[in-house]
C-alpha cells in the first residue's frame, strides 16, 4: 500500500505497566502522551485530542520471524494473536489496541512494528537452542529476542553521537524499564540478547523472573497448577516477588532505604545479574564502542547507575544513557513500508 507521502505518524506503543502515544511530524516529536497503570483495555482519551494523521504505527512485542513491519489487516491480526501465549502480557493488549485504532481510524494506514525483528539475523550459534532439533524444527523453537525498537533507536543515537554509521558500531544494549532485555549489536543489528523464545527471560524485571533453571520450572509444574505457575512467572515473580512490592523499582528503592532486607537483596539480584547479563553478550562483539543504557530505569534512577557501573570497569567504557525512542523508531519504519 503505496502512500504519497507520509509525514505526521501516531506512534502507540503500549508496555507492560503503562501506555505511551506519541505523534511524530518528519522525524521529531511533536507531542507525548504516557497513561501509567495501564490495564490493557483501549483509551480513546489517548488519542482523541492527536488530531489527523498520515499513518498509525502500533507496537507488538512478538512477531514471529517477521523481519519487518506489516500492515496490520485482519489476516495479520489472526496471525499475531497466535502468538499470545508467547508473550501473554503484550500481545493481547497490542491486538485490542489495533481493533480500537482500526475503529476509529477506518481510512488511515495502521501498520504493526515488532520488537523481535530487530534480532532476526541472529547468528544460529546464538537463536539456537540445545534440544532435539526435531523439536526445535516442529515447534519453531528459537531464541527471538525483544526489545529491538529500542535497540534500533539506540543504535542510530549512538551511530549519531560516534559519526559513524550504524553497520560500524559494536555496542551493548540495555533497555532498563519494566522489562529488561541486554543486547550486543554489530553490523546495525542484533548478534546476541539476553531475552529469548519468550520476554520471561534474561534478567529479573518487575514481575518476571529472568532466567531460570528449567529443572526448577519442571519442579514448580510438578507442585502447581500450570495456570498458577503461568501467572506467577508473568506477574509475581522479579523484584515484586523478591521485595513484595509491585516490582516498581523506585517501590523497591524506597523500601531499601528503610531497611528492608528483602528489597536490598532484590536490588542486589538485580544488578548481579544485569552485570552478568552485560558480560556476556560482550563476548560476542570483535570491539565494544559504547555500553548504551536505555528506558526508564536508566533514565531515573542515577543512583542505581552508579552502582551497576561498579565492577564493570574491565569493560574499557563508561555507560551511557540514551532516552528510549520506540516511537521515533517507528515512524522512521511506517514510512519506509509505506512509501
């Protein structure tokens, strides 16, 4: 679908806590909208002040082994919704928005953009599981990794700020907000991620636990329902199960600060396997140019930085914070489908 031209794109990304709607006009913000404690359901109070726009860019977090964005029609919705048990918190909240966008937006162009395409290119050494590769091929078995509107941003920010281009920068990722995904970029894309077959993985977030021993999941199936322990990894586990807080950082911060224990332990788990994380991935890259932080934990909590950067020295380079910029990411990608 060819459109003569497209300037002025409505960016609506909703996350795992909150809902933000951006309008972007050649390139740049015009205007940021952000509902906090979002429920999931659609919020025409987002949007019914944005006035005309050119074209809709939505966020979905998983789109398979799509390498690109589409536009978002009926076809492509039934796909999509076959990958909410992959991402139960996301998809279904991504799918009801594009139904509400498409309601009140009949004759203007609504276009998907995915998360996991970012890491489409994975080595196979790094999407690759060890299992049978019976199942691997039956089940589409694969480590696709999240978080890559940011990444992508964050690339060309970096690029930006290092003249260069982006295919000449080797760097890390880190996007620190409810989720938290660690991601090594060569060659303008992702080459490995700390997120994998679903966004439970890498390090702990708010409710999610980051990775786990797979014997211990088999453990905790034997002892509960799988409908408990499904609920309990997407919305108990992380720092809100570590802290018996909600799993806000700043919740988590606060009570630290008054002594709890179960808080410090928390932030402390936090951070050691983020720097673990951060290590890791730095095995895959030829050279690191930047350690690159992003989202709204790098963006607000100063204090917690400073103590990440503590045993990360051997790194050669100071982090960095960049702004998260998912939607500048996304009109730059609905353009380009459109034109």
């Amino acid at each position: 679908m060819a459109v003569d031209a497209v300037t002025r794109v409505l960016a609506v990304n909703p996350g795992s806590s909150s809902l933000k709607v951006s309008v972007v006009d050649g390139g740049e913000s015009i205007g940021q909208w952000t509902v906090q404690d979002w429920d999931g359901m659609p919020d025409p109070a987002a949007v019914e002040a944005v006035g005309p726009v050119d074209a809709i860019a939505l966020r979905f977090v998983h789109g398979g082994d799509r390498r690109g964005p589409v536009l978002l029609d009926p076809f492509q919705e039934n796909r999509l919704r076959a990958l909410v048990p992959l991402a139960p918190i996301h998809q279904p909240r991504s799918l009801l928005l594009g139904r509400a966008l498409r309601t009140w937006w009949p004759d203007t162009p609504l276009v998907a953009c995915f998360d996991t395409s970012f890491h489409a290119d994975l080595p196979p050494a790094a999407s690759t599981y060890p299992i049978p590769m019976e199942w691997t091929r039956k089940y589409g078995v694969r480590r696709y990794g999240f978080h890559g509107l940011s990444c992508a941003n964050a690339l060309r920010t970096t690029a930006e700020t290092l003249g260069r281009h982006p295919e000449d920068v080797a760097m890390i990722c880190c996007h620190l907000g409810s989720g938290v995904s660690v991601t090594a970029i060569d060659g303008g894309h992702s080459i490995d991620t700390s997120m994998g077959f679903t966004p439970l993985d890498g390090v702990p977030m708010a409710t999610r636990p980051g990775a786990l021993d797979p014997g211990l999941v088999l453990h905790l199936a034997r002892e509960m329902p799988m409908d408990v322990l499904d609920a309990g990894l997407n919305h108990h586990s992380g720092l809100a199960g570590m802290s018996g807080t909600t799993g806000d950082l700043r919740e988590v911060l606060a009570a630290r600060a008054q002594g709890c224990p179960d808080a410090d332990l928390a932030a402390r788990v936090y951070l050691h396997r983020l720097r673990r994380e951060i290590a890791a991935v730095r095995t895959s890259l030829p050279r690191l140019d930047a350690l690159v932080l992003t989202g709204g934990v790098a963006e607000h909590q100063p204090g917690l930085l400073d103590e990440l950067a503590q045993g990360l020295e051997f790194l050669g380079v100071a982090p960095t914070v960049t702004p998260a910029r998912e939607d500048l990411e996304m009109a730059r990608q609905t353009e380009e489908i459109l034109h």
